[in-house]
C-alpha cells in the first residue's frame, strides 16, 4: 500500500486522502445515524416554531453535507485523474459533483425533517374554522362542550363554550370566533 501511494502525484494523494477520510466519516455517520446517536444536523427544539412554520429550513452547510461533498469530491477527482482529466479539469469536475453531493444530501434531510415534524397543535390556527358540535354547549358559557373541527389538516375535538342566547345541541354547525384559553374555543352557532 505504502509503495502504491509513494507513486502517485501529490495532488492525487490529496484526493486519496479525502475520499478515505471523507468515506470513513461518513460510514461512522451512517451506521451512527442507525443507531440513533448522530442526528445533529436535524437537533430541533419543538417549541421553538410554530406548527405551521417552516421550521429549520433547507440547511446546506451541515456536518453531513460536508462529509458528502468531500467523499463525493475525492472519489470524482480520483476517477478524473485516472481517466486522463487534465488538473483543472478534475478540480472542477469533482467540485461541481462535490456541490451536487450536498445539495441532495441537504434536500434528503430536509425533507426527512418535514415528515418528522410535530403535529402539535397550535390552536389559534383554529380560529374562523366551522365545525360541528359534538357535545352539547351550555349558553351565555354556563356549561362547557365539544365540537369537532378540522385544523391543520386533521379532525379534532376540542372544548368550547358559547355566547349564544340558547344551547347549542350535538349536530349544530358553529364557528370558531375566538380562543379562549390554551384549550377553549368560543364558538357561535351558523345556520345550516
């Protein structure tokens, strides 16, 4: 091995060395990512975002996309060099493909990261959604019910109470006209 690498030009060493270095790092990061201990580029405080934000976003510049453009961009130049490819040419061509590595790999992660997210509710999505009650609602707020409305994309069935001068019975269409608290909506009746 040692005979092998002492032959070569000093600039394809270089790319030896980043394609195993580039490659080591990143069976460690595979194998690490299966396990559940090398999930750093998607570490997300929840509480952070709202429900219906974006989040974190598309991230290019992250630990495993680094990795990804330097494996990509060893291999690429290697493969280059031993083709014949002039030294410019090479450059180029194995930093285009190492460019091309970490936008797929940031796209890959991005898009894990959206089916990953919280489906927590953010309940002021729910204003001005019309739902049906499921409970009965007491007027003037006397008793608390439950009505069933879709919000972000899923039925819910929330606690609600009414100004309304009569009770709203199960099967009265409402509209949610106002958050109350963290988890009370105030309602109010729509005619059929």
């Amino acid at each position: 091995m040692k005979d092998f690498f002492t032959q070569l030009s000093t600039l394809e060493q270089t790319y030896w060395i980043i394609a195993l270095v580039g490659s080591a790092v990143f069976i460690v990061i595979f194998f690490l990512t299966f396990i559940g201990g090398a999930d750093s580029d998607m570490d997300t405080n929840a509480s952070e975002f709202q429900a219906d934000d974006g989040g974190v976003g598309f991230q290019f510049f992250t630990f495993k996309g680094i990795v990804a453009f330097f494996t990509i961009f060893g291999w690429t130049g290697i493969t280059c060099l031993n083709n014949g490819f002039s030294s410019t040419a090479t450059i180029i061509i194995a930093t285009i493909a190492g460019l091309i590595m970490m936008v797929i790999t940031s796209s890959l992660f991005y898009w894990m990261h959206k089916l990953a997210e919280s489906g927590t509710l953010n309940i002021n999505n729910a204003v001005g959604v019309i739902g049906e009650v499921y409970l009965p609602i007491g007027a003037e707020r006397s008793k608390m019910g439950k009505v069933q409305i879709k919000v972000q994309g899923s039925l819910r069935e929330l606690e609600a109470i009414t100004d309304e001068l009569e009770d709203l019975k199960t099967g009265a269409m409402v509209k949610v006209s106002k958050i109350v608290s963290a988890e009370i909506l105030l309602v109010e009746k729509i005619s059929k």
